[in-house]
C-alpha cells in the first residue's frame, strides 16, 4: 500500500462500526458524524490558507476517527471544539514547518485543561475487539514500515519494562501487569499516536530516545502522581522537546509518500560543432519524482 494512511483510516473505521453496533461505544452516529464533519472542514480551511494545495483528508479523517473513540463528553459543542483545536494545532504549533503535537493528542489534552466536561473512554472494548484491534495494529507495523515504527516498538519495550518492572518490585502477580496492557486505548496510542512520522523525531535514536522518554513520563504520572491518562499528558509534554531532540539528533524530515508520477525524459542538446549527427542530442531520464504533503 504506497499510503500507509489508507490502512490506518481502514482500521479505525471498521473498530468505530464494530464498536458502535454490537459494543455500545458511548458516541452516536450523529456526533461521529459531526466530529468527522468538523475536522473534514478545519482541514479544509487551514489547508486552504496555508498554501494552494488541496485538503488533506486522509490525515484529518485519522485524527476525527480517533478522537471518535476516545473523547466523549455530552456537549456537541465541546466535540466540535476539540476537532477544531486538533486540526488547528498542527498550522498553529510548529518549528520549521514541522507540526509539534500529534492532532489527536493535542485536541484532548487541550480539551482537559480548558474543560472537566470531557473524558476519555478507555475500558469500552471487550476481549473480542481488543484481540482483532491487536492483529490489525500488529499488521499495520507490516504496512506502515515507512512510516518509521520503529518508535511503536521501542515505546512498548519501554512501556512492558517499566510495568513489569514495579510488578517485579512489589511482588505483585504478573497477572496484573498483563491486565493494564490489555486496553484498547493503549493500542490505539501506541500504533496510531506516538508513532506518528511528522511528528516524531527525525532519526532513529532520536525516536528511540523519545518513545522511552514517554514510556517514562507515563509511568511517572500514573504510579507517582496517581493521575488518569497518563499516556496522553506525557506525550504531550515530550512532544514539545522533540525539536531540541532533532537539534541533538539530525535525520531526514518524513514525508507521506502519496503518489508516483511515472518516469519523465528530457531532450539535451549536445555540444556545439559535434561531428556526429547521432550525438546531436541524448536522452536523459529524470529523477522519478514524488509528491509529498504534511500531515
């Protein structure tokens, strides 16, 4: 798949049914649809004040998907707010034209300073949804090899050992360690969230480093500050050094490849005065080009 956004937008999309008709996920077709509605359109206008391409649907229809399964709150126009605020944050929160925070993340986490009206929903999955959402996450690391996953599996080694690690250290049973892994919501963090490539670090230390930064921060704010959502306020707050971690830890910027223009040739003039008239001119094939555009 040369757009590994097809898959991801394939994935939620059938989790979000799934979920809605035989899991009685807490959002209705009505406010999916005015998520999807919000983000599609904030795309659409931030996109079109920026520069003259088209709206990036593919990226906005990921960032609506996941807010439709994680963020619930009973005033639609609250949700309409966090779609805005997910969408916006990547033009407005940027360090040389590369966007900070991950939309998703950024538009909660904004949400739950501004407002005690909003709440995640991270224990609605059951055992059947969670072990298929964990075959198609598990499968997209396949689909989405350029879009960098090596930051998914150095967040959940990381993430693994530092819960087993305090399980280890108390005596607990390993049962329990298991159990807090077990959540569909960390899925949806750790293969849809952190391991976004346009706003992850460059190179690859430097997204090794940040996902054990955020494995840390997340561990810290559960188990030292005993607060909920831990995952979301620490991505948050290390996406914030990840331009410092560029600065200590260069590599190529991603983009999304999107499409293949097929090969172009060129017609050169050979020198003047050549005495052959076969030399007069010779082919010369062009770099194959490829179309890229932000997230």
């Amino acid at each position: 798949m040369a757009d590994p956004r097809l898959y991801q937008i394939g994935v939620l999309t059938g989790l979000l049914v799934y979920g809605m008709g035989w899991l009685d996920f807490d959002i209705t077709i009505a406010r999916a649809a005015l998520l999807l509605a919000t983000v599609l359109v904030t795309q659409a206008v931030c996109d079109r004040f920026d520069g003259p391409r088209p709206a990036n649907v593919k990226s906005a229809l990921i960032s609506g998907l996941s807010l439709c399964l994680l963020l619930r709150t009973n005033d639609p126009l609250l949700a309409v707010v966090g779609g805005v605020l997910a969408i916006a944050g990547k033009f407005v929160f940027r360090y040389r034209r590369k966007h900070i925070f991950n939309p998703t993340n950024g538009g909660i986490v904004a949400l739950l300073l501004v407002s005690d009206r909003v709440w995640l929903s991270p224990g609605q999955w059951g055992a059947v949804a969670f072990f298929g959402f964990l075959m198609a996450c598990l499968g997209g690391l396949v689909v989405n090899r350029a879009s960098r996953s090596d930051v998914t599996c150095a967040f959940i080694a990381a993430y693994c050992a530092l819960l087993f690690g305090r399980s280890l250290y108390l005596g607990e049973p390993m049962a329990i360690p298991l159990h807090r892994l077990e959540s569909g919501a960390l899925l949806l963090f750790t293969f849809f969230m952190i391991s976004d490539p346009k706003t992850t670090p460059d190179s690859r230390a430097g997204r090794v480093l940040f996902a054990s930064l955020v494995a840390f921060g997340a561990w810290y704010v559960q188990f030292r500050l005993f607060r909920t959502n831990g995952l979301l306020w620490s991505l948050a707050a290390w996406s914030m050094a990840v331009p410092l971690i560029d600065r200590l830890l260069p590599g190529e910027r991603y983009g999304w490849v999107t499409a293949r223009r097929p090969q172009k040739f060129s017609w050169l003039p050979a020198s003047a005065g050549s005495p052959t008239a076969a030399a007069a001119f010779r082919l010369k094939p062009e770099a194959t080009g490829l179309s890229r555009s932000t997230q």
